[in-house]
C-alpha cells in the first residue's frame, strides 16, 4: 500500500488528468446505475463537521472511502477546510492499494468537475468567467476552468477586496486569462459562465441578475443547510446534478427552493454523466441558463486516487 500525502497529491495530480479522470468516473457513474452510498455527516460543533462517503467505480476499478473533516480555521481562513484521507481498495483482491491526502484531492477534483460540467454545458463562445469566493477552491478553479473555454477574462467577487486581490496575485503565474476584482455581485453576474464557491448560508447571486445564456456551477454548499442561490435561479435554469439522489438529501438550494413550492423533483433534468453519455440534452438553446450542482461524489476521489497511484507506479 502507498501512502501520498499533500505534496505527493499537488504534484501528481495535474489538472488535464485531473479532468478526464473525472469526465470517465462521472459518466461510468451514471452508466453504471447501481446504488451508492450517501454521504454521512456528523455535526462535531457548530461549523465543524465529520463526513464519510463510501463507495465503488465501476470494475475493474477498486472501491473505497473518504474520511474527512471541515473545520473552520478562523485564525487562517484562506486554507482549505477539508482534512482527511482517501483509501483507494483493489476490486480484485480486496486489499488497500492506497491512501491519498483528501484535502488536496478534494480541491482539485471539485474544480476538475466543475470544468467537466462547464465543458458539456457552457455556450462555445463564453468569454467572461466570474468566481464568487476567494478561498481555495476559487484558486483551483481559477486554474481549471480556462482549460475547457477561451475565456478573456476573469472577475472574482468576494467580501473581502484583499483577499481577492491576493488570490489573483497567487494565481497570476498559472492563469494567463486577465482577472480583476469585481465589488459589485450584480455585475460580476453578467458574466457567460459563473462559479460560486463560498462559505456563505445565505444567496450570494440572484436570479434576477444572471442573464439568459449563462452556465453556473454551484459548488459552495456541500449540504442542506446554506444556499449560494435562490429560488428563482434555480426555477428558472435547466438544473444538472452531479448526483439526483446526492441533490435530493442535501442539495441545498434545490430543496428550498422545492420547499418554497417552486419547482418538483422532476426539476433536475438528469444527471451530468447522462448529459456525457448522450442519454440527456444540457443545453438546448442558447438563451438556456443552464446549472450545474456540484456536491462532490466518491467516485471523484476514488478515480483522482486511482490516477494518482497509476501515475507512480508507471514514472
């Protein structure tokens, strides 16, 4: 058994395998049909939380589980709040094959499945990206997003104008794109593809201000509880979940939005892996407002730690 640990995690898992490896588990996964596990969460504190999310790619690949935690780091609060590991299993002979820091898997493959939803989903000719948050994941999706669409410029939106400008001054070697700070939400929502990835409870963008045509990836809120959006966005897009029976348990924003009487179950159009294998259309027209929930799924980590060890083994 092998053991990568964060620095194993950072240099190994570059971001364009990162992608496929991602884009294969998501729609092997929706293939596949079979019952997997959802996640369990255990509230350790208020804000800190315990989750375990077991679970299997299709064979011949192994199975496995993630074991991590999300405490708030309040005396440094532009580090990643997820610790913990991933345990990769052999299908064939049941034993471990390998354990992979989760924290650095966790931020690359979530960004990697927003660039694979952004891809299936997004119009050809977007050219403006905006990120909502300024924290690690922001990062990581500042670096994984311009892979997939010719963007020409990029806006953050944060609370904070420092952090914002610290996270595009860290980013600057790796992301050619132009980016600037935007103070403005409302503006910042006029850009063609949109990413949310805040710690906030409450909507930090309206429907009101996303116009026709755009793609969003809704990253933030990992489950029930706080909502990046409203209701009316979500009513009024063509919704894509990473997993329906994931969105269904502790999808935030669709269930309060199901909740406010706006929209049914029959709201979530299908899955990502569906739009990958051809089963479902993601965009239809390009006045579609088309959606992506991100809540992250083992299959992720499992197939991120599977390129991870492939990769060591081979070099």
């Amino acid at each position: 058994m092998r053991v990568y640990g964060s620095e194993d995690v950072a240099r190994l898992l570059d971001m364009p395998g990162c992608i496929a490896a991602v884009r294969a588990a998501m729609a092997r996964f929706s293939a596949d049909g079979g019952d997997q596990p959802l996640r369990q969460i255990v509230t350790i504190a208020p804000g800190d939380l315990f989750a375990l999310m077991p679970g299997s790619l299709v064979a011949p690949d192994g199975f496995g589980a993630k074991i991590i935690t999300a405490f708030a780091d309040r005396a440094h609060p532009e580090r990643s709040r997820h610790r913990g590991v991933v345990v990769l299993f052999d299908r064939e002979t049941g034993e471990p094959r390998c354990v992979a820091d989760a924290g650095e898997i966790t931020e690359r493959r979530t960004a990697a499945a927003s660039a694979v939803a952004t891809d299936a989903l997004a119009r050809r000719d977007a050219r403006r990206l905006a990120i909502f948050g300024t924290g690690t994941q922001a990062r990581s999706h500042l670096g994984a997003l311009p892979l997939v669409r010719d963007f020409e410029e990029i806006w953050i939106w944060g609370r904070s104008e420092r952090r914002a400008a610290a996270l595009i001054e860290a980013a600057r070697e790796e992301v050619a794109v132009p980016m600037r700070f935007v103070a403005d939400a409302r503006e910042a929502a006029e850009a063609d593809v949109i990413c949310t990835v805040t710690g906030s409870a409450t909507p930090v963008l309206l429907g009101e201000w996303v116009r026709p045509g755009t793609h969003i990836n809704i990253v933030g809120s990992s489950y029930a509880g706080p909502v990046e959006i409203d209701g009316g966005l979500v009513a009024a897009s063509r919704y894509i979940a990473d997993s329906r029976a994931s969105v269904l348990a502790a999808g935030a924003e669709f269930l309060a939005a199901r909740a406010a009487g706006l929209i049914g179950d029959d709201h979530i159009v299908g899955e990502i892996g569906d739009v990958l294998n051809g089963r479902v259309a993601g965009r239809t027209a390009p006045d579609d407002i088309t959606l992506y929930k991100s809540l992250g799924h083992i299959v992720q980590d499992l197939a991120a730690a599977a390129y991870i060890d492939d990769k060591a083994r081979a070099g």
